[in-house]
C-alpha cells in the first residue's frame, strides 16, 4: 500500500535535511509502528506523506498503491484515503467543529466521484462516531479544536478519522496526553478501523499503546532514517533497553 | 462658500451639474425646497468634489475616484425577497417608494410629499463643508420614508428597506425616529439589478429616544461597476441602544459614512462592520462618534478581507466632550489582506478632552494562517475552499456577535455568496 524509497527530504525554508535516505514498506491490512528518539524525523515523515509543503523531497519517492503521490497536494492526498492524526492538532477560531467535519467529508466525497451526505445522515454519523469515542455532544458545537484539552484533541482526530474512513492512517503519538481510559478508547477506535483493505503507521514512544493496538511491525527511525526493522518484540526491547544497542549496531 | 474662485470642472462633475439642470424640473418640491437643492448644486460647482487635501476625504480622493455619472434609468427591478421572513417590506426602485408594508407601532410617511409641502426643506443642509455626500443626496433627493416608530412599541417583525435600482442615479432618504422605550430591527438592503452602471446615494437620520433599542443592519450589495454613497446620523438619547452593523459586500466606489452623538447618560453605540473587498472596489467606511455627555460607551469592530487590487479604508473618529467623564470607547480594525496588491488603510483618531475615560484602539493586518490552511487540506478540504471556510471564520466572529440565528444564517449566506464569487 505505501512504498517510501530512498526519501530525502529537507526543510524548504532553510534547506536543512531531516529525512536521510528513508526506505519504509507498509502492506494494506498492516499495522506498522513507527519508534525513534525525540527530533529523529518521525513527525516529519508524517507531514511529509500528508503533502505538507513546508518539506521538499529532493530525492527518492513515495508511493501509494504504486502511484506517486509527490505531486498531489495536502487535499488531494487526503482524498485517496491518506490521514494524519496530528501529535498538536491546531485550533482554528471560528470555524465550527460540525461545518468543518461536514465540509471535509463532503469534499472527499466530492473528489472521488461519490454523492454528498445529507444533512441527517451526516448528523447521525457524527452521533454514533461521537458516543463511541466518549465525545461530548458540547465540544462539537465549539471552534475546531479551540479550548480542547490535549486529551480532548486527540479524541477529537481519532473522530475525523473514523469518520473519514481512510486507507492509510498515520497516528503521531496518539497516545501522549492521554489518560488511561482515553487510551483505551482511543485504542479501540483504531481497532475498529483495523481491515485488510487499511493499513495503519502507529508513531509512538511506548509499548503501552502497542498492547492496545497490536503492531504487525515495529521500525526505529533515527536520524531520518529506518536502521531497524523487526516485529511487536522489537518495542519491548527497546521499552526494555532503550535506543543506544540498536543505533550502536547500525552505526 | 460663493467667495471661493471657480475652478476647472472634471467630466464627472460637469455630468453631475448637467445631470442636474436636465433634472430638476420634475424634481418635487416647494419653492424653499428648491432654493436649498440650488444651493448644495451650487457648492459642488464651486468647490468641485473633495480631493485627497480635504482631510475627511484624505484616502478617497473623490474628485479623481469619481469618474462617470450614469444618466437616469427607469428599468424595472424585482423587489427582494425579505432577508428575514416575515419582515415588513418597503421598496424603493430607482429612489422612488414603490411599495410600503403596513406595521403596528409604525407610521410612515412619504419623503416626496414631505419635500412638495415643504415640510421636508430640514432634509436640504449639508453636515458641513465636506459633506460631498449630503450635497449630491440632497441636491437630487426623490423620496424615500420618514418612518416613526410610537412610544414603547416593540416590533414584533424587522423593518426591511429595501434600496433598489435598475443603474442610473438613485438617492433616497430615510428619517427614522424611534419612540422612547421602543425596540426595532431594521434592515437596509442596498441593491441593483447589475443592468449597467449605478450613482447610488442613501441618506438616512436616526434618533433614538430615550431607553429605545435598535439593531440597524446595512447590507450593501451593489454592482461592480457601481458608486454607493451611504450616510447614516443618529442621535443616542438617554439610555438608548444602538447596533449598527454594516455588511459591505459590492460596488466600485463606496463610501459608508457613520455620524452619530450620544445626548443622554447610559446611551450606548456598538459598530461592527464586514468589508468584502475583491476586483479593483475602494470601499471606504468613515465614522464620526461623539461622545458628548458622561456615562456613555460604544465598541467599534471592523473585519476587512480584501482580494485583487481592492482597496479600502476605515476612518474612526471618537470625540469626548470635556465633561463626558466615564465614557468607555473601544476601537478595532482587523485586516485580512489576500493579495499582494490589496490595501487597507486605517485612521483611528481619539480626541479625548475628559480625563476620567476608557478609550482605545488597535488595528491587525494578517494573511492566512498556513498551519490552519494546511490543516484543513490535510482533511480534503480543496485549498479554495479551505481558504474560504478560513476567511469567513474571520468575520464570523463579528456576525455570530448578533446573537440572531435567522439574521445571522441570512448575513453568513451573504458572505458565502460574495465569497463564491470573488473567493480567489
Ligand atoms: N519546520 C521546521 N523548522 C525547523 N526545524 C524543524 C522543522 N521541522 C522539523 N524540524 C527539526 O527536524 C527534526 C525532526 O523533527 P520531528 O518533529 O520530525 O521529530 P520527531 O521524531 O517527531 O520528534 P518527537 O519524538 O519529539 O516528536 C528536529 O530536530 C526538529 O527540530
Ligand atoms: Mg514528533
């Protein structure tokens, strides 16, 4: 399902290269998760395949069911089913939550040929996605994501997603903010969404999230690059021993 | 005033003398009536239209914005339906009254008549000697509605004047008096039919007595190709509560002009204004507050989003009278500027002769937020309409401020609309 090939990417404003020769294979159906020390590059491979145009790829490729998608911009990426919970959702002021969560599911609609929901199946949707996830009717009637708490936010993007229903979901530390039974529900929420035809990028510090959401593989990103691959045992040894045996051995 | 040396005329002053002399004979009324238009004509020709040295005209240099004077049109326009179900309907077309509803509380009487008897000869002097917009109103003024609204009376519907041409010139008047404790919506749609060009003047007088409440709502929507002039003076008696929300969302050459004094304790004055600015439109809002006597307060908010090459303006001045101690005056002016040559000016002027007062202003000027833009491409949101939902957050603040569902819905689908159009 996505193919990252020798990735080089840097940042356009100033030219520095975060990501390094990056290869990465996730299959549909996968859940691969994503580990690495703090300013390895993790949230920039993130915004890198959601097309956000702060980074340049100078070299390599990304491909999405073996197209490229380097050409396509932040919307259309989103279109073909790519979404990024984001580690700090922003707070947009004035746009309502409701409009907002119409508006992007009818333009994805719309890009890919399909009819627009109607008003009270749009309503019942959001209803039954809000429940499941333990979301207060009150925050949806607020400004996107204005005075949500941290937790609240990342709620609030597991929402999206579920309503969205995209084809390759990239989480970036869903998990830190969360309390312990946010986690659990937010867990549940992406194991919900868990299905042969979807994969799922799991970035994350701890193991704790992996034992809600079971990774089919594991990759430790340093220094913009993946220097190791293995299964879910791979976190439990870097949980156990943390990241100096695996960077000393790639080095 | 007549000391002053003639001077060379432009092609769209002469037009407007011209357009005068053809004019006047069937201009209604009475012998005084005549003499005070003569007068204000007189002024244009000897002064000529303000230029960019007449302080109040300093960023609209009129003489040389102003450059052609349609002649007359008589075409048909269809009346709107009412922004607000329900509302009581008048309609002018082309300045003359052409349909009056019925509303209890509310009596109307007709401008024309008012200027055929005489009785309306008050109407014919200028604010003073920049008052290019009285002068072209009053010189050419047809009808328009005194309308009183009795003592106590609480409308149950809006009130919605409906403003509307065919092109061609068009000036009307309204003189609106609201009755001591009386509460009313008014709505002021400024509207043509786009069949050609427009010279458009609105003046209108307002006074609230004491304890009234009244939510006036300016929804300016002419042509591309059109010259609004609008003018509104009100007078804020004790305890009276005025909103004036202006929503400018059209015309080539604007100017929205706000005149207003506050005469008794505890009046209270709150402004807010929309600009939607695109193509090559200068729109320019100037307002004139006096707070004349103590314990009186106003808030002034005005959001600009500006496209293309549209430029734009806000002058606010707020004057405190000596003794008008505790007055609380609070100013702002926001910009969105989404183009690189698209302008706003602001001109905040606090003239402040008491010294216990709160007063302020502050003005922003912005561009999109990228990481907000980004954010909602990144959710499939196609960049034009991200870009759209971003703008309309920004002045949806002011309009949801109304805190009036059905006017907010019609103001918002005002600004969707204009949006569409002009949108990037
Ligand atoms: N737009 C930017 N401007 C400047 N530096 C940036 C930018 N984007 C990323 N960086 C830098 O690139 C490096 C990688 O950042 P990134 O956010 O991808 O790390 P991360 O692996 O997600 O870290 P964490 O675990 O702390 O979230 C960091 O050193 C960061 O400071
Ligand atoms: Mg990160």
């Amino acid at each position: 399902m996505l193919e990252i090939r020798n990735l080089h990417a840097r940042i356009a404003e100033d030219g520095t290269e975060i990501i390094r020769g990056l290869n990465l294979t996730v299959k549909a159906g996968e859940v691969a998760a994503i580990m690495g020390p703090n300013g390895s590059g993790k949230s920039t491979l993130s915004y890198i395949l959601s097309g956000r145009e702060d980074y340049e790829v100078t070299e390599g490729d990304i491909l999405y069911n073996g197209e490229s998608i380097l050409e396509l911009d932040p919307a259309e990426r989103a279109a073909k089913g790519i979404f990024l919970a984001f580690q700090y959702p922003v707070e947009i002021p004035g746009v309502a939550t409701m409009q907002f969560l119409k508006v992007a599911l009818n333009e994805q609609r719309k890009q890919r040929g399909e009819a627009e929901l109607t008003t009270p199946d749009f309503m019942k949707r959001v209803k039954d996605a809000a429940a499941h996830l333990k979301i207060a009717p009150e925050m949806l009637r607020r400004p996107l994501n204005v005075g949500f708490s941290g937790g609240e936010k990342k709620r609030a993007e597991i929402l999206q997603m579920a309503l969205l229903e995209p084809k390759l979901c990239i989480l970036d530390e869903t998990d830190s903010g969360l309390d312990i039974d946010a986690l659990k529900i937010v867990s549940d929420g992406v194991n919900a969404l868990r299905s042969p035809d979807r994969a799922v990028i799991v970035i994350t510090h701890y193991q704790r999230l992996l034992e809600h959401i079971v990774p089919d593989t594991v990759h430790v990103l340093y220094k913009g690059q993946i220097i190791k691959s293995g299964d879910k045992s791979l976190a439990l040894e870097l949980e156990a021993n943390g990241y100096a045996d695996v960077i000393e051995a790639a080095a | 005033m007549s000391a002053q040396p003639q001077i060379k005329l432009t092609e769209a002053e002469n037009a407007l003398l011209a357009a005068y002399t053809e004019q006047v004979g069937d201009l209604p009324g009475n012998g005084d009536v005549l003499i005070a238009r003569d007068r204000l004509i007189t002024d244009i020709k000897t002064r000529g239209l303000p230029t960019r040295r007449v302080e109040a005209w300093h960023y609209t240099d009129l003489r040389n914005l102003l450059r052609q004077v349609p002649a007359n049109a008589n075409g048909d326009v269809e009346a709107l339906a009412p922004l607000i179900s329900g509302s009581a309907v008048f309609t002018l077309e082309n300045g003359k009254v052409a349909a009056k509803a019925k509303a209890e509380g509310v009596t109307v009487r007709r401008i024309e008549t008012m200027l055929a008897d005489g009785s309306g000869a008050f109407l014919m002097s200028p604010r003073g000697d920049d008052d290019a917009v009285g002068r072209i109103n009053g010189g050419f003024l047809r009808d328009g509605l005194e309308i009183a609204v009795a003592d106590g009376a609480a409308l149950a519907e809006p009130i919605e004047l409906q403003v509307l041409h065919s092109g061609g010139q068009s000036h009307a008047r309204f003189v609106v008096t609201v009755g001591a404790g009386a509460s009313a919506q008014i709505v002021e749609r400024q509207q043509g039919n786009g069949a050609s060009a427009a010279l458009v003047s609105s003046v209108s007088e307002l006074t609230l007595k004491s304890g009234a409440e009244v939510s006036w709502i300016i929804v300016q929507e002419q042509g591309v190709s059109d010259t609004h002039f609008g003018q509104i003076n009100f007078r804020l008696e004790k305890d009276a509560k005025l909103k004036l929300f202006i929503v400018n969302a059209g015309g080539k050459l604007v100017r929205q002009e706000v005149h207003g004094v506050t005469l008794g304790e505890g009046a209270d004055f709150t402004f807010r204004v929309v600009n939607l600015l695109g193509g090559e439109s200068h729109t320019d809002v100037t307002m004139t507050l006096g707070h004349d006597v103590p314990e009186t307060t106003s808030t002034e908010i005005v959001r600009n989003v500006v496209f293309d090459k549209a430029s734009g303006v806000f002058q606010g001045q707020i004057r405190v009278a000596p003794d008008a101690q505790k007055t609380d005056a609070r100013m702002a002016c926001n910009t969105l500027l989404l183009s690189e040559e698209a302008d706003f000016s602001t001109k905040p002027e606090l003239e402040i002769f008491a010294d216990d007062v709160q007063c302020a202003h502050g003005a922003t000027v912005a561009d999109i937020d990228r990481n907000h833009l980004y954010y909602l491409m990144a959710r499939g949101i196609p960049e034009r309409r991200a870009r759209g939902l971003l703008v309309q957050a920004f002045v949806a603040e002011v309009i949801e401020e109304l805190d009036d569902a059905p006017l907010v819905e019609a103001l918002e689908a005002v600004i969707e609309g204009w949006l569409e159009r002009h949108g990037n």
